[in-house]
C-alpha cells in the first residue's frame, strides 16, 4: 500500500475530543441517516461530498462503536472517506468507507484477526457486493446456518430492514475484500433496462425500492478478481486515488451484474456453462462426501483434492446439486441419525457421536432444525 500522512497531533486531539462529545449524537445520526452537511464516524466529524442526498454511510452505529476506532491515518479525509481500525479479536489493519456517488460506496479491507471473534450488528436495505481476495470468515443472517466466505468468491447480499447477521471471524486469517454498497435509486439511474435479466429480487430492487432477503455467492472472474485488487492497492493519493478508485468500483459493479445475469441464465440447467470435466469433478467431491459425511474434508481440503479453488468448488456444487456442501453434508448426518434412532436402541448421546458430534446439544438443535422437532420426540413417535 502507498505510505500515506498521518493525522497532525492538534486533529488526533480533536477526534478524540469528537468521540468523547458526540457519541450520542453520532449514535443518533446513523439510525435515521438525516445527517444534512456532515456525519459522524466512530465520533468523527467528516465532510461529505458536495452532492445532496450524500448522508447515508450504510453503517450500523452500535457495531461501529463496539468493534472499530478511528485510525490514525486518513488517506481520503477531505474526500468523503473515512478509515477506522479493528478492536476486535486482538486484530491489526483497517477499514475505509469511501463515498463514491449518491448511494454508491466502497468498503476496503486489510485485516488480519489474531483471535477468533464474533460480531454482531444489523444492515439497511441496500445491496451489497462483497468480494474477498483472500482470507476465511462466516456469516449468518438471523437463524440460519453459518455460511463461509472463500477467497476468490463474490457475495450478493439483499434483505429486508434490520436483519441481524453476524459475522465469524477465524483466527490467523488476513481478510482482503471490497465491498460495493448500492442504493437502489442508484442502480436504477444506470441499470434500469436491464432488470428483466437480473434475479427477481434484484430487479424489484431497483425498480421499486423492494428489499426482499436474497443471497448468492459466485467465483470471481479473472476481470473481476484484478478490479478489486486494483482498489484495494493502487498507489495514487489525493482525488486521484478517489477517481481512480470510483473508475474500478463501477467497472466492477457491471462485472457483477452480468454474473447475477448469467446464473440466471443457468438456472433451467444445472450444467450449462460447466464443462464435462468440472461436471465429473462434482460427482466426485459428492462421493467423497457420502464416504466421509460423519469427518467431512474442509472446504479447503476438497479443493485441493479435486484441483479448484474454493470458490469455484462451492459454486459448482451448489450450481450442480442445488445445496452446499455444508447442507449437503449435514442432510446426510441428519438422515443416517433420523435412520439410527427408528432402527435401533443406541442412546441419543451415542447416535449424536456416531454421526460425527461431539456435544448432544448441539446435534438436537441441528435435528430440530432438520426435522422440526427433537431427537427424544422423534423417537417416542418412530415407536407409536
């Protein structure tokens, strides 16, 4: 990254004062996004871009308190940019939330996490793009099952008004990502003729404000693996490095509903755009894991196996099969315990170990989940 100016000692002196000063004010101002000239980050106030409508930051103000400060270094302060640091999980390195347009922003992140940690925190309404270089992590919206983030994949992420999600992060793990976050008038402006092709709940996205709960994750293209690089590293300074990063946000915004496009198009065949090979490929990893579904492989050990990369393996399973593996993996634990408790007598505690849990509980909450009731009643009513 380019060496870049740190803050004069009188300005850190003011943040902090800021951060002490307006924090309610701060909370206040990112619950109902009416801030008018200016806003405030982690108790910093910063200058908006000179455009109205440019006050909805897309952050949510409890989370950025309790897991992120200001950093001692802002590249694009006078920008309508900001960079905070990690205080979570004993973590180094940042993030920058640059204002591109009016709803059209850009997240940046080098973080690298010492400790394992979990966070929790609501979104908006606004779709977002998120593209990991490098780095493993999870995420889970609300009640469902925890879905891992592989490098080299892209994330699609829409839902409806203060979904809870949280975010898994693992220890010894360097996260490099972009994230595009997109208003939905902001799409419509450039996008509008080409909502007949998006998935349904994109379209009414832009089109009509709908924010209805979608969520996918595709590999990212060799094109689109560079453009989020090139955001992320680029060396310029100043309003240029600001151009050139708004230049490589869009281009990647196309890259990305083209995707959202073509897995549309996909959707009626489940092996179009996959060759032979790959196709062969993914009836392996299956069989692999009807083997092995009581010890599964990690996501990183089966692409090495098979000779993909993560991203790849997850989107062609999920392309091929129509669940990931990870569901794939648990309906099969899930099926051989429901089989184990109408056929024999072991004790739940014993089914729970053999089909690959340690703890008891947690295999009921995976059965309950499953099935909709618990293991113990499942049984009472294979015995009536």
């Amino acid at each position: 990254m380019a060496l870049q100016n740190k803050l004069p000692g009188d300005q850190s002196c003011y943040f902090d004062r800021q951060l002490n000063q307006l924090k309610l004010q701060t909370l206040s101002v990112f619950r109902y996004n009416k801030a008018i000239d200016t806003g405030y980050i982690a108790g910093m106030k910063i200058n908006k871009p000179g455009k109205p409508g440019g006050d909805n930051w897309h952050i949510d103000p409890d989370a950025l308190e309790a897991y992120y400060a200001l950093s001692g270094i802002q590249p694009l302060s006078e920008e309508g940019a900001v960079r905070v640091q990690p205080t979570f999980g004993d973590a180094e390195g940042f993030r920058e939330i640059i204002m591109l347009e009016d709803g059209f922003q850009v997240v940046l992140g080098d973080i690298t996490c010492h400790k394992e940690a979990y966070l929790s925190m609501k979104s908006d309404t606004s779709l977002k793009f998120h593209y990991r270089l490098e780095g493993l992590s999870g995420l889970e919206l609300s009640d469902e099952l925890e879905n891992r983030i592989a490098n080299y994949s892209m994330g699609v992420l829409l839902h409806p008004e203060g979904l809870e999600k949280h975010e898994h992060y693992l220890a010894g793990e360097h996260e490099r990502s972009v994230t595009l976050i997109c208003e939905s008038q902001f799409l419509r402006n450039l996008f509008s003729g080409i909502t007949d092709k998006l998935p349904e709940a994109l379209a009414d996205y832009v089109l009509n404000d709908e924010a209805t709960a979608y969520r996918d994750s595709l590999p990212m293209k060799t094109d689109m693996v560079s453009a989020a690089n090139m955001i992320l590293t680029n060396e310029l300074q100043g309003a240029m490095r600001r151009y050139y990063i708004e230049g490589r946000a869009l281009e990647l915004l196309v890259l990305s509903l083209q995707a959202c496009i073509d897995a549309v198009a996909n959707a009626d065949n489940p092996e179009r755009g996959m060759s032979q090979r790959e196709v062969e490929r993914m009836h392996k990893t299956r069989q692999l894991l009807e083997q092995q579904y009581v010890n599964p492989p990690t996501i990183s050990e089966l692409a090495r196996h098979i000779g993909l990369n993560e991203a790849k393996l997850m989107h062609d399973f999920k392309q091929l099969f129509g669940q990931t593996i990870f569901d794939f993996t648990q309906n099969l634990r899930m099926d051989e315990a429901k089989r184990l408790l109408e056929t024999t007598e072991r004790s739940i505690t014993e089914i729970a170990f053999d089909v690959g849990y340690e703890y008891s509980s947690n295999f009921t909450t995976a059965f309950k989940r499953r099935f909709g009731i618990t293991p113990s009643v499942a049984r009472e009513a294979f015995r009536r």
